[in-house]
C-alpha cells in the first residue's frame, strides 16, 4: 500500500530539475517525460520513480514468464524495460554478435518513491513503511543545487560499419527481399566510444533539450544508463483498450516554414515511404488480433505526418479491443518485437538482419515503460537513445532504417545519419 499526497507547486518545471538530480543518488531510476507534446493517448505528463523495493533482471529464456510472476505478486507500480533479445525465448533465434553494453535482457523494479508531475503540482507516492521520509527528501529536493554543465563530452565516436560495409549489407538484404524471403525488414548500425567518462544526466538533459519528444526517458539499472529521446509509441494498454502507433517514414527539418510544408508534402506522398509503413501496420494488426475482440482491431491513422524537432515522421495508429482472457504481460508477449523495428515477415526478418547486422541490439529497439496496479502499460519504442555502462566506459548509440526492394543503399545510409545527428551533437563537439 502506499501513502499519497499532492503537493502545489508555484514552479513545477524547476522542481523536477531538482528531483531528477536529487534522484541521482538511487541505483534504480525511472524518468519519463511526454515533454508536453500533445499525445492524444498519454496518462501523465511525466512521472519519477526510484529506489527499488523489489526488482527483477532476467535473460531471455523465460523473460515474459518471470515477468508474469512478478506483476502478480507485486500489484504495484512496476517501472522497467524490455530488451530487444527478448525474442530469442519467444522463437527459436539466438543473439553472437558483439555486445559491448551487456545490458540485462529485462528489467523491472517496484519504486519506494514515485512523483507524478502534474501543471501546478506534484503527486506523491511512497510505499507506506518509507512515508515517513516524504517530508525529509522533499526537503533535500528543495535544497538540491542544480549542476549547470557548462561544456559536453568530446567523445571520438565510431561507426561499427563504415560506408562501404553498410552499403554491401543492405543490398545482401536487397537480395534477400528479392528472392521473396522478406518484404522489409530494418536494418540497423551501432556507433560507439570505448574509455569513455560521461555524465548520464547531462547527455539526458541535452538529448532532450535538442529532440523534445513524446517518449523521452532516463533509466538507470545500477552501472547501466539509457538517455532516450524516442518520438515512438509501441504498445498501451489502458482498461481493455490497446494503442500503437509505428513510425516508418522519415525526413529532415526545413530552414524555413515554406520548406518545411514542402518536405511534409514530399514524405506524406512518397510511394516508398507510405508503402514501409502499410506493411508495419499489416503487421501491427496481425500481431493485435491475436489478443483482440473479433473484428476490434482497428487502424484510427494511416500514415499521417507528426513533426519533431529534429525530424518529420510518419506515423500509423491502430487500436484493439483486448479479450478478457488474455494478461496485460501476454499482450506484450505476443507483440514483441515491435514491428517497426523488426519487418515482415516477422520471424525471418530478425533472422536476416541478425546475420547481417554487427553488433546485438542490447536495449536498443525494445521498450521503456511502466505497468500501473491495475494493469495498464505504456511502452515506447527504445531509439534516438544513447546508453552507458559506467563500469566499462563504454558509450553506444545505434539508427536503422527500413529495407524494401526499392531502397537505394546508399540514401539509407543517409538517413541513418540524419538519425545519428542529434546524438552526435550531443556526445562530440566533432
């Protein structure tokens, strides 16, 4: 059980500057911010949990088993992520390529503190055996000295595949797609820094300052950080209702608003990009339907454009009706990978770029998110984030981009940078 008061604040943007520094302190942190963007589906503008009364890491083998375990007999608030190689323990697949993150495949804790951050106020919620600590760590929030950085990183960042490499996998994965054994599938790169010494709230910090998006997050799980700037929804779960909305189908910024109109009007009417992003939502109602009501899932948008700081994207909704039947965490089970980070077919898809891809995925392209006691979720989709292992000084980022017959390579390995930009800004001052 816990205690719950809401406190007015005159200035809630400077109080949960503090709050997030003054959250540093915990080995287990869990920071979400919608930034404010106007999401039609979102439950909160951002929330703070931290210190873990209870937790679960797991690998892969019985990821979503554990998981099930764990949610039943917590019933709380839950705060964690999925990890991309979650797959391996669904289907009959295997991650050998270079990991130098070595991130959990899952992880999840039950936060001693939560702080819901509302216009003029905070909401509180503390486990009732530490509700005696709101008034002392309030305190030290209001205490806390905010840090200001004034120079970044300068780290030397390295692409795990120069242009040539990349260029020869994608039409590798062109012949695949040839010979009828996918139609897409995503292809993704890994840039990285080795011996690096950063400061995970400031690359969050200036991550989000840069990107403002709807799914930012900062996570830490011990030694491990995520910095995450993603614009994705993958999966919501709100009473029986279900909502994702994939994004395939990028484009630049303009310098002006004519320029701007015209890049919207070139991406909202590119038979490529629209094409990409129809097959992920073929494959988003295919993998709702197998939880859904009979004829409930529904497709609310298609291929409707949304505009972000760095970025233009193309953005699908489709909705679902859960049957009674099926748990909160099958519905996740039964949906992961998210297909906007996989391709169609599915299955064969991660096979592929499994084979072609260097290095393995670790969190990136799985979720971020959170269960509430009565079972509801809101997960996004784990890109545009930068990711640290303190312990090894080891700092990673990767992009991708989705692979159909009519991809020029070398214009993908275009948009992948444009991808990497943000990040890039952030961690050099190349």
């Amino acid at each position: 059980m816990r205690t719950t008061i809401t406190l007015p604040l005159q200035d809630v943007s400077l109080f949960k500057k503090k709050a997030l520094q003054w959250a540093q302190q915990f080995t287990e942190i869990a920071y979400y911010d919608s930034n404010m963007y106007p999401d039609a589906y979102s439950q909160f503008e951002s929330v703070l949990a931290v210190d873990a009364f209870t937790s679960l890491k797991t690998d892969a083998t019985n990821g979503f088993l554990e998981l099930e375990g764990y949610f039943k007999n917590a019933k709380d608030w839950l705060f964690g992520y999925l990890g991309y190689d979650l797959k391996n323990g669904l289907e009959n697949l295997h991650s050998s390529n270079h990991d130098g993150l070595e991130f959990p495949d899952l992880f999840f804790f039950q936060p001693k503190r939560l702080f819901f951050f509302e216009k003029d106020a905070v909401v509180i919620h503390y486990l009732n055996f530490v509700a005696d600590e709101i008034e002392y760590d309030l305190s030290d929030i209001n205490q806390t000295f905010l840090v200001d950085f004034l120079s970044k990183p300068n780290l030397s960042i390295s692409a795990k595949l120069n242009k040539a490499e990349y260029v020869n996998r994608v039409n590798r994965l062109k012949d695949y797609i040839q010979k009828g054994d996918v139609y897409e599938a995503n292809f993704c790169m890994e840039f990285f820094s080795e011996h690096a010494d950063i400061n995970p709230l400031q690359v969050y910090n200036q991550l989000n300052t840069l990107s403002h998006p709807p799914f930012a997050a900062f996570f830490r799980q011990e030694k491990n950080y995520t910095c995450c700037a993603s614009p994705e929804r993958y999966l919501q779960k709100k009473g029986s209702q279900l909502v994702s909305q994939p994004i395939k189908g990028t484009a630049k910024r303009g310098q002006s608003i004519e320029e701007d109109e015209w890049l919207v009007s070139q991406l909202e009417n590119n038979p490529k990009e629209r094409s990409e992003n129809v097959m992920i939502v073929d494959l988003v109602r295919n993998d709702l339907s197998k939880t859904a009501t009979k004829g409930s899932v529904e497709v609310k948008e298609l291929c409707k454009i949304y505009t972000f700081e760095q970025v233009h994207q193309m953005i699908s909704t489709i909705t679902s009706t859960l049957d009674s039947a099926y748990s909160a965490v099958h519905v996740l089970e039964t949906t992961f990978p998210m297909g906007s980070m996989t391709g169609a077919p599915k299955i064969e898809a991660m096979k592929i770029i499994e084979e072609l891809e260097e290095s393995k995925r670790g969190l990136y392209s799985g979720a971020l998110g959170y269960f509430t006691p009565d079972g509801d979720f809101d997960f996004n989709v784990v890109i545009r984030s930068i990711y640290y292992n303190a312990q090894k000084k080891y700092v990673s980022f990767s992009v991708g981009s989705a692979i159909t017959s009519e991809a020029a390579a070398e214009a993908e390995y275009e948009e992948c940078l444009l991808k990497a930009k943000a990040m890039i800004n952030v961690l050099s001052t190349q």
